[in-house]
C-alpha cells in the first residue's frame, strides 16, 4: 500500500503524504543510510521508498517538521485529574557513541474523568532504576498530573519504590497476568493448571476478604505441594488484589497491565523494522509519533469506562473518612 518512487530524488511532498508514524519511520530509515550502519534490506526499502538521492540536509530539514509537533504534544500540560494510571516500559536498541546500547522508554497512559484513555507521555532513558521511574513521575506532575487512586504496573524493585514516593497514599496494583506467571513458574509442572485455576477464583473474588479466605484455602491445598509459590503468593497478595477496592466495573481492565501492552506491541510492530534506531532523536521521533497518533484515536473513541460509579465511590470514601466531598487530592500529597 505504499507508493514506490524508483526514479527521481525523495520528495517532501510524498513526505507530507503519511501519518506522522510513517514519517517518522521513513526517517529512521533514511538516518540509517545516511550514516552508514543500515543493513542492505533497510537500503533496498529506503531506496524504493524514497529514490537514490537524499541527503543530510534532506532529512534535517524533515525533522524540523515533524519533532517539534512530537515535543509539543509530549510536554503538553495535563489539566484534568486521572484517577487511574498504567505504567510500563519497553526497551529499544540505539546506536550511541559508535555502540549499540539498551534504552528504556517509560510510558504512562491514564484515565481521566471523562472515562477515556489517554497517553500521558513517555520517557527514554538509560535504565529502569528507582531514579529513573522518580524522574519519570516527577516530570509527570510538574506538567500537571494529578488525582491518582490507583497505579497499575509490573513488578519492578525500581518501579514500585517509586510509585510509593511519588504517589503516597496512592493504591499499587500489581499485574496479576504477571504475578500469575511468576507464582506458576515457581510450582511443580504437574501442579500448575490445578493451581491456576484457583488463582483465577482469588482475581476473581466480589472482595478482598473473599479472596483472602480464597488464599486460606490455596495454602493449605498447595502449602506442601508447591511450598515456593505459595510464598510468592502470600507476600504479593495484597498488592494484587488491591484493585478489589474499586467498584466491580472498574476492575478487569486495571488488574493487568494489558492495555499498556498491547499500546506497546504496536511500537514493537514498527521497532522491529528498524532494529538498532541509528541516535536516540530517531527513537524518540518515532515512538513519540505513534503513542501521538493512538492518543488522538482515544480520545474520539467510545468512553472507557463510565466514571459514574467511581464519582460516587469516591464520595463515599470521603465521607467515611469524616472529610465531607472534597475535590480528588493531588497525587502524592
């Protein structure tokens, strides 16, 4: 479905033809030629896509087209509260220095009171350490983020450390898709499918007291069998089934980092051809330009939840704790 040009110099007006993902994408591309560290189907594309004569000049002049479009929306301010946020990272290969290293890209999306998703922005950097997540959330909120009830994410020494920084006060669940895993992992084989599908019963549970009298009964049926995992089990319990805590609505889509996920495979969809982006500029440009592109397709699609129910559990909340029905506190606070 993409035009070929095999005669002729790149055009910038076939340039202005694509979204701002396949801009962004053709740029890599050309960058990769242009520095000399493209493998030979990258050139055979490049040269297809774009014709055998481009320069430097060529595709600076591009870029200034198109990052600042991705550096403005990225550094936006975020004005309304998000009570629920989804947090994760992917890692991208970049040439830097002459050498090919590893790069986190931290991202977050959120849902605000409307009821609908949004990507509240993204982050890269050299690792996924403590200081890099606190840097991450801190950015965050100096552009505005705010009203946090409950942060969704992996298990991460790192990540998790500094969710309970930034966001005191501020309900952790863990993803049980992964937690699942790593309790199966450390189970006998045989044992496994027995004990996954009482793990689905605690998920699944109307409440945290009924999925602890869930956990009661795993114990004592796994406790010899599967003495490992059941102490995974016990010392993550609460933090995964803290998204008990919400409305029932609300819970199987903020139980699991799944979402996120499935925002970052179809980064990887694009990461894949590129393979090594040829300086971080590229890299940004394009996962800045695809995480854009799926942040305007939100916030025209259909509400992700209604946010009814959480409004009124929220105000049920403040006035058990005596606090009348304030306006959610800023995150962190």
């Amino acid at each position: 479905s993409v035009p070929q040009v095999r005669e002729g110099k790149f055009s910038p007006e076939l340039f202005a033809r694509f979204q701002r993902s396949e801009q962004a994408l053709i740029l890599a591309l050309m960058e990769m030629v242009i520095n000399g560290v493209s493998t030979r189907k990258v050139a055979k594309i490049t040269e297809e896509l774009c014709g055998t004569e481009f320069s430097k000049s060529t595709v600076s002049e591009l870029c200034k087209r198109l990052d600042p479009l991705v550096k403005a929306w990225n550094e936006r301010p975020l004005k309304e509260a998000y009570p629920f946020v989804m947090v994760d990272a992917i890692v991208l290969k970049v040439r830097k220095n002459g050498q090919v290293r590893p790069q986190s890209a931290l991202i977050a999306i959120g849902v605000n009171m409307k009821g609908h998703r949004e990507v509240l922005g993204f982050w890269i950097g050299d690792s996924e350490t403590y200081t890099s997540w606190c840097d991450f959330f801190s950015w965050l909120k100096g552009r505005g983020l705010w009203g946090v009830d409950l942060v969704t994410s992996d298990h991460h020494g790192g990540l998790v450390k500094a969710v309970e920084t930034q966001f005191q006060g501020v309900m952790w669940q863990r993803c049980q898709t992964h937690f699942t895993r790593n309790i199966l992992d450390a189970s006998p084989k045989q044992l496994q499918g027995e004990l996954h599908s009482q793990l689905r019963v605690i998920w699944e549970a109307p409440d945290v007291e009924t999925a602890r009298q869930m956990l009661r009964r795993v114990i004592d049926n796994f406790g010899r069998r599967a003495p490992r995992a059941v102490n995974i089990l016990e010392e993550g319990f609460d933090d995964a089934v803290a998204v008990l805590n919400l409305p029932e609505q609300y819970r199987k889509r903020l139980r699991t980092t799944n979402g996120i996920e499935r925002l970052n495979e179809e980064v990887r969809r694009r990461e894949r051809v590129i393979r090594i982006f040829p300086n971080t500029e590229s890299a940004e440009r394009l996962l800045g330009a695809l995480l854009m592109e799926k942040d305007e397709a939100w916030s025209t699609d259909r509400q992700y939840f209604d946010m009814r129910a959480y409004i009124e559990w929220k105000q049920g909340r403040a006035v058990a704790e005596g606090a009348g029905v304030p306006e959610p506190a800023v995150a962190g606070s």
